[in-house]
C-alpha cells in the first residue's frame, strides 16, 4: 500500500493567471498527494484575458496515457478538456483504471462555463459529450452553470434555495455519477455547496466575497480532491475545500489583487497541512 497517494490530474496548464495545473500541482503537492499531470491545452494566458495563446494537445493525449501504462492511480482528478476528441481519449483512460484497479476514484470538474454562460472555448458538442464522461465519475464538482448545461435545467442565476439546489442535484444523478457536489450558491453574505451522495443532500456555505476571482473552481476541486485521496469522507472533504476557498478569497480582497489574476492561495497553503492533520485527528 502507498504510503503517499497517486492521483493523475488531467487539466490544462495556463502560463498566466491562477488556475488549473499551476493551482492542482502546488495544493495537491502541500497536501501530501503525489500529482501526474495529464496536460490537455497550453495557454499563454487563461480565457478569462482578452487575448490568449491556444495550443490543444489533443493529438498526443493517447500517447501521453498508453507510457502510463504500467501506472495505477488512487484517484483521477480531471479538469478543463480543450476539444471532443479528448472526451474519448478521457473516458477509455477512466475505464482502463478501473479495470486495473477497482478502487481507483474519479473526480470530475466539468469545466464547462460560469455565469450563465459557456466558455469560448466550449462547444454544444463538448457540453454533451462531457454529459456522458459524468457518467464515469464518483464525483462531480460543477457550479450552478455548468450543472445547468449537464442537466439542461434553465439558468436562473446564482441564488438557490436549498429546495432548488437539491432538485438541480437530484438531476445531477441521473447522469449516472457516484455524487454530485454543485458549488458557489449564493445566499446573501455567503456561499454555499450541496453535497448530494447516496440520496442525501447536505448544504455547508461560508463566508462570501463581493469580487469574483478566476480559479476558484479549480481551487476547490483541487482541495477537495486532495482530502478525499487521503481518506476524508466527503461532506468532511467539502467543508475543508470550503473553509480553505473562504480564507483565501478574503485575504486576495484585503490585497486588492486584480480578479483575473486569481486568487492568492500561495502564501495560505501552509494551512492546508493543518487542515489535513485536524480531520484525520478527528478521525481516529
């Protein structure tokens, strides 16, 4: 048995901006988690710039997994996918890891759009496609658009009542996903997530900030996927992904750091230890 869990942490990697692999690689690293990166795209800048470099690496992606061949990982965490052809590709790597490992869980953040709408980059096409890669995951992570897009729910904005949030997520399920948590509710002076899981559904919200900052999705994810690799259950997992996303949106808002830059997570990751070690402690 591992001592140190293997996760395989497919995203893309952003020169500028804080976000997928430049946010997974450090927390799930400060976290205690050894992290392979899957790259899916190189981008000079996120697409949240006005101008960006874009260089999909689709055609060497099956390559890429067959050299893993010989590798079993813990969990797979993956991110943003740049085209169609990467769904397949994705789905045949998630099947292959099962099969050689039957205790391998995936975590999918169906990086799909916010705010009502898809990104540039995302086709109808991608959005259904990434409909049936759902359907291999024990867990997904979308916001309140990318949930939308999944179930073909209208959008209604980012305020939910829990009664609302539990039906978009009881939706969620029938896509075939082991458990869905939607995330960034909002609710007046905080912001929430709804774990569902084994026809359960459980709200935990935090304290809001008025400016959105790119990366936080990938911030969450990454910290979520991080306690769940080592043993968290996964309302416990939420809360620390939750607690931990809090502490740092407030302390980029007090340093007066432009949204799209990202939030600044670096000088905060030394608490992620602390937050590790008290769930385990509880634990025993």
């Amino acid at each position: 048995m591992r001592t140190v869990p293997r996760v395989a942490c497919i995203n893309d990697l952003s020169g500028y901006g804080r976000c997928s692999l430049t946010i997974a690689l450090p927390v799930l690293s400060v976290m205690g988690v050894q992290v392979c990166p899957a790259p899916t795209a190189v981008l000079s800048m996120h697409t949240g710039f006005p101008q960006f470099t874009f260089t999909d690496l689709t055609d060497g992606m099956a390559d890429y997994f067959a050299s893993w061949a010989e590798l079993d990982f813990d969990w797979i965490y993956s991110g943003f996918l740049g085209s169609l052809g990467q769904i397949s590709i994705v789905k045949r790597f998630f099947e292959t890891q099962k099969a050689k490992n039957p205790d391998c869980r995936i975590l999918l953040d169906p990086v799909m759009g916010d705010e009502g709408k898809r990104y540039s980059t995302y086709t109808q096409e991608l959005c259904d496609a990434m409909r049936e890669l759902a359907s291999e995951a024990d867990v997904i992570t979308p916001n309140i658009t990318e949930a939308c897009l999944l179930t073909g729910v209208p959008y209604r904005g980012e305020s939910l009542h829990h009664a609302e949030a539990e039906a978009l997520a009881e939706q969620l399920m029938t896509l075939g996903c082991g458990a869905a948590v939607i995330t960034g509710i909002v609710q007046e002076n905080t912001i929430g997530n709804l774990t569902y899981a084994d026809g359960t559904a459980a709200f935990d919200s935090v304290h809001r900030t008025e400016c959105l900052f790119s990366g936080t999705g990938d911030l969450f994810a990454s910290v979520l996927c991080g306690a769940l690799a080592r043993g968290a259950g996964l309302r416990a997992a939420v809360r620390i992904a939750g607690a931990f996303l809090s502490d740092v949106t407030q302390y980029t808002l007090r340093e007066n750091t432009p949204a799209a830059e990202g939030v600044l997570f670096e000088p905060l990751l030394r608490n992620l230890g602390g937050m590790i070690y008290e769930n385990e402690k509880q634990r025993k």
